[in-house]
C-alpha cells in the first residue's frame, strides 16, 4: 500500500533496489547529495547532477526535463553515507519560470524496480523558492527510511548546497547549471539556431496580442554548405583528431545560396498575411520548410501556455475573491454570499473567454499555415500519405532532417506538428512495445502491441533508406526469436537489408561483433587521423541496428555490447533501432537505465510522453501510419533497391 506523505513524515523502506520519480509542472534538475551520519556532504564528488550523473548506488538525469527517473541502489552505497537528499532546482536563463510557485507543484513517487508505488509526495507550499530539498533517504538502526522534507531556498542552488555543508557551493551551483545549458539530451531536439531576427522570417500580419518574449535556445551549430564535388569519401579524407568522419559523397552538389524566403500576398486591412509555405530562413526550400515547422511548434507551446496561464490566473483570482468573501461572516449567509459568488465566477468565465478567443485566433492562423506548408514537405518530412512519395526518387544528398511522427495538444487535436529529428541521427530510437507504457498501450494484447511496434520500426527504418543516397545506409536486423518475420517481410522481400535477420544467440553474437568491430576500428582511425588506413572490406556508410524484442536473446556480453553502440556508436556512424518493453529488462536492474535514457522513446500506439524544450508540454505523439490499403511502403523500398542496383551497390 502506498504511504502518501506530508513534509516531516517517513516510512520505512522495504527494498533498497528503488527509482524515485520526480513530475513537475515545467523542466526541472533533478540531482542527489550523499551525507555522512550528521548530514554532511564531504565534497563535490559526494553529489549527483546533470554535469556528473553517476555515483556509487546512485544514477540521476542529465539534463532538466518535467519528468526524471533517479536510480538508488542502497545496498551500493559507501559505509560512509547515511543519507541521500533528492534535490530539484529550476533551470536557469532558460526562459522557463524562476520560482516554484509559479508553477504546478513537483510529486515525487519512491517506486520498486517494478514500478509499485512505496511512498509519495506532494510539494505544496512553495513560494519563491527556485531551489528545494524534496525528500531525503536515510539509515536509521541499521534500516533505510524515506522522509518528506520540501525545505525550499530563495537563493536557489547555492544555498540549498551550502545548507548541507558543502564548501565551494555557488562554484558547484554555477558549474550544475551550465552543464544543463549544454546539455543537448532533449526529449525532442532542441531547434536550429536563430537568426538575428529569430528564428522565422514573418510577412506583415494583422494585430495581435503579444506573446511571451522567446528564450533562445542553446547555441548548435549552423547548416554549413555541402562538400565540394570534389571532395573524397571517408577512405580519402582526413578528419580532425577527436572529430567526425566525412561522409560526403563525391557526387554531391554544392549547396544552394541563401535565397530569400517566398513572398506572402499582401494582407487585407484588419487581416493577418496569408501563409507561405517556406516563409523562415535558410539556404534552401527543405532548410527554410525545417526552420518554420520548428516555428510552428514554438508558436504553438507558447499559445497553448498563455492560454493555461490565463485560464489558471482566472480560477486562482475568483477562488481568493471568494476567499475574501466569506471571511466576512455577514456574506455567508443570505443573498449577498451568493450575489459575491455569482460576480466571482462571472469574472473567471470573462477571462476564460477572453483567453480562449485568443487562442482560437492563434490556432486559426497555425492550421491555415498547416494547410499549406504540408503539401510542400520533401518526402524526409512529409507523411505516408503525401503525394510526394510515389514519384519519390532516392537523393544524392542526405537531407536535414527525418520525420519520425506527429505531435498535437489536447487545445486542438487536429493540429499536427511534424516531429522532426536532425540527419545524420545523433541519438538512437526506441519504440516502446511495453502494455505498461500508457493507457492505450494497457489496452492492446500484449502480441498485438508488439507487432505495432515493430511494425512502427519497419516504417522508420524504410524512410531512413529512402532519403540516404545510394548504398550510403545499411540496416540490420536482430531478431533472435525470428518472432517478427510478418512485420519485417517487406525489408526481406526487398532485399534491403545488409543480411538475413540474426536469429538465436550465434546471429545475436555475431551482429554485435561486426558492428562493435566497426565503431572501434572507426574511432581508432578518428583518434589517429587516418581515416584512409581502414580496412579496404569496410563499410563506412551509416549503419542502423534494428534489435526486436530486447533482451530475449542477449546474453551479458551481448548486453555490454549493445550499451557500447548506444554510447559510442552515433558518433562514428552506428544507430539503434530498438523495438523494446523495458519490464522485460527489468531483472537486470538500473544497469541499463543509461541505455533507455541514451535513446528517444516513441510509441507505437498515441501517447503523451514527449516534452518541448521551451515550456514543457506534455505533448501527444502519432506514430506514422500508411493509408488502409496503400502499397506506398512496397514502391518505396523498390525504389531504394532500383537505385542500390544501378549504383551498382
């Protein structure tokens, strides 16, 4: 039974093995001090933050997000420590509040391995505080105990450290909240960077509210152009030492100029402009198109935050004008409470009104813009049902960016961003086969949510191979129970895979030992600055490992191995796939909870687990879906053969 906790109350802890899951109302940092039987943090190395997430027993996230996992394991814990403090602290300089009660109070849930609820908390009752000590594991007789503290810090990180005992605490603050500035591990990815101007590049438009002002986001490096026609792949190029191998194909054109973006007709009096497809800046249409989805999903976020900002104020206003009227004991009866209750309401319902009509305006404008930037969208952006994949040809160029599904708000469902994610992919993907995962997941068979899932991987995996240029993209396929023959048969059928799907631990093995070969020989030839002394039988294009069912199959080795690839592999060129329920791999503990957090989760049934990196909604992923019917995935992968074939690849 779970025991919910008010501040200064504990409740014995009946396993050391724990998770503790932190869920506040916008991104926050979630850390662990260690102490010592008076509650001393010896030093720097005794605490846990996004800079420096590992510790003995202890495993905290590496950047600020709404929701964390912290990983505790008791028993791992140096003699020493007596006590673990659960920290959150507010970003700062990220645009994002600066005060906990100016956002929806943080709960913290202490959780078994299993997910099963041991003791909560609500932190209610903070102010100005941007800094707060949530909750604080102890030993006690030889016994584990968790308290309930929710001590909060007006002067944020530093005061907090310093509390504890810790020299050097604004140092350590300042240097925490730096290391969440850099960090580029986003539940979806940080957008491109802004221009002078920002980001998009608008037409005249009609009147309208202003917003909130946009925080910039942290810096990421420009679109530079491509390589020269000239320019050699990997074998003739020497890379930087520490740095990336060039990929660019021989081939390639040079980058198009800057060109300015299309020009919107000019608007009515009183009207907003008509909308453009490709109306931000770049130096191409499928730069500008990036650019200005990205917009969409920025204006979106901040319209829908304005609009529950407005609607919270609204109800927080006409709950102290109540308050204030009942304080008088000569409104609480009669007609004059109720005349003050009736004008409370009439207020909060004028504001409510007020704000929706402005929220509906912005959705206006946001679908119409929609409408016609969709139909534009290159075939890496555009969805199974644009018309633009069945005269699809493989590129000679890789494009920007991957569309991996959609993303709504509960405001308007039938708003639609397109989830976009940067080529080549910096961090793996996981499709998330678990019942446990959401509601709707709850409601599938558990055989029926894995093919869903495997089939949302086949899907990824086709439109990877169908935007890299010919022969520049391998995928293979680990299936060790040969349990997803029905969804892979079209990459069989095909013949676009790098090889049949491994099955049992002997194809399990020797997949991670040729992939493993690959990323070591690679990183060698980086770190040395010979790239042309590879070996002449290696396949330098990006390579794509697609692992169904994980862990069945895997044994420990085969399990350190794919941790190695999900660490190092993205760097030289080597990504997952996984097609995964994270129960399954349960038995082996938090040992693999760097793994989960390595890679983007995604789901195959609708669910609302993605955040945005400006204010933190909880917004509704879609998985990609064909049209009932279609044989758009059959045409385009004979397409990726077709020009595999006459490249003679």
């Amino acid at each position: 039974m779970t025991a919910e906790l008010v501040r200064g109350q504990n409740h014995t802890l009946p396993q050391i093995r724990l998770e503790i899951r932190v869920s506040a109302g916008s991104p926050v940092v979630a850390g662990a001090t260690l102490g010592d039987e008076n509650g001393v943090v010896r030093g720097a190395e005794w605490i846990a933050h996004p800079g420096s997430p590992q510790l003995p027993g202890l495993e905290v996230s590496q950047q600020a997000a709404a929701g964390h996992r912290l990983a505790v394991d008791l028993e791992a814990l140096p003699e020493t420590v007596h006590r673990v403090t659960v920290l959150l602290a507010l970003p700062v300089g990220v645009g994002g509040p600066t005060s906990f009660g100016a956002t929806a109070a943080p709960f913290v849930a202490v959780t078994g391995l299993d997910g099963t609820e041991i003791a909560t908390f609500t932190l209610t009752g903070l102010d100005a505080e941007s800094a707060v000590s949530a909750l604080e594991l102890y030993r006690r007789q030889g016994a584990w105990k968790v308290r309930a503290v929710g001590q909060g810090y007006a002067a944020g990180l530093a005061e907090m450290l310093a509390d504890q005992g810790l020299a050097g605490a604004a140092e350590l603050a300042a240097s925490i909240q730096e290391a969440v500035a850099r960090s580029l591990a986003r539940s979806v990815a940080p957008p491109p960077p802004r221009t002078p101007e920002g980001d998009r590049v608008r037409q005249a438009s009609g009147p309208s509210d202003p917003g909130p002002t946009p925080a910039a986001p942290p810096a990421a490096t420009p679109v530079q152009p491509a390589a020269d026609p000239g320019t050699a792949s990997v074998s003739a190029s020497v890379p930087t030492p520490g740095g990336p191998i060039n990929y660019a194909h021989p081939r390639r054109q040079h980058a198009a100029p800057p060109t300015p973006p299309p020009t919107a007709p000019p608007a009515q009096p009183g009207q907003a402009a008509q909308p453009v497809a490709g109306d931000a800046t770049g130096w191409s249409m499928d730069e500008r198109l990036y650019n200005q989805i990205w917009g969409m999903f920025e204006d979106l976020a901040r319209a829908a935050a304005a609009y529950r900002s407005a609607v919270d104020f609204a109800e927080s206003r006409m709950d102290q004008e109540l308050d204030r009227s009942l304080s008088d004991p000569r409104n609480r009866i009669g007609g004059a409470g109720d005349r003050a209750r009736e004008e409370a309401r009439a207020k909060r319902d004028e504001l409510t009104a007020r704000a929706r009509e402005v929220l509906d305006r912005d959705l206006a404008q946001l679908a119409a813009e929609a409408a016609v930037v969709e139909p534009a969208l290159p075939a890496a952006y555009a969805g199974w049902d644009n018309p633009v994949w069945h005269a699809h040809r493989i590129p000679m160029e890789l494009p920007m960016a991957l569309r991996l599904g959609d993303l709504h708000l509960p405001e308007r469902t039938g708003l639609r961003i397109p989830l976009l994610v940067r080529l080549p992919l910096e961090r793996g993907i996981w499709v998330d086969s678990g019942r446990t995962a959401s509601e709707a997941a709850a409601l599938l068979d558990s055989d029926r949510l894995r093919r869903l899932a495997m089939e949302t991987a086949v899907l990824h995996a086709a439109r990877l191979l169908a935007v890299y240029p010919p022969g520049e993209f391998s995928v293979h396929v680990i299936d060790p129970a040969g349990s997803a023959a029905g969804p892979l048969a079209p990459l069989v059928d095909a013949g676009v895979l790098a090889g049949p799907p491994a099955a049992g631990p002997q194809g399990v093995a020797s997949v991670l030992a040729h992939l493993t070969r690959r990323v070591d020989l690679v990183q060698m030839a980086v770190r040395a600055g010979a790239a042309d002394s590879l070996p002449p039988d290696l396949d330098t294009g990006e390579q794509l490992l697609m692992v169904n069912d994980f862990p069945h199959g895997f044994d420990d080795r085969a399990v350190t191995q794919l941790r190695y690839l999900a660490d190092e592999g993205p760097a030289v060129g080597v990504h997952l796939l996984m097609v995964a329920d994270r129960e399954d791999a349960s038995a082996y503990g938090p040992v693999l909870d760097p793994l989960w957090r390595s890679l983007l989760r995604i789901t195959p049934v609708a669910d609302n687990h993605l955040a945005d990196p400006w204010v933190g909604h909880a917004w509704t992923y879609e998985p990609p879906v064909t049209p009932p019917g279609s044989r758009v995935l059959e045409q385009v992968l004979a397409a990726v053969t077709a020009a595999r074939r006459a490249a003679g690849r």
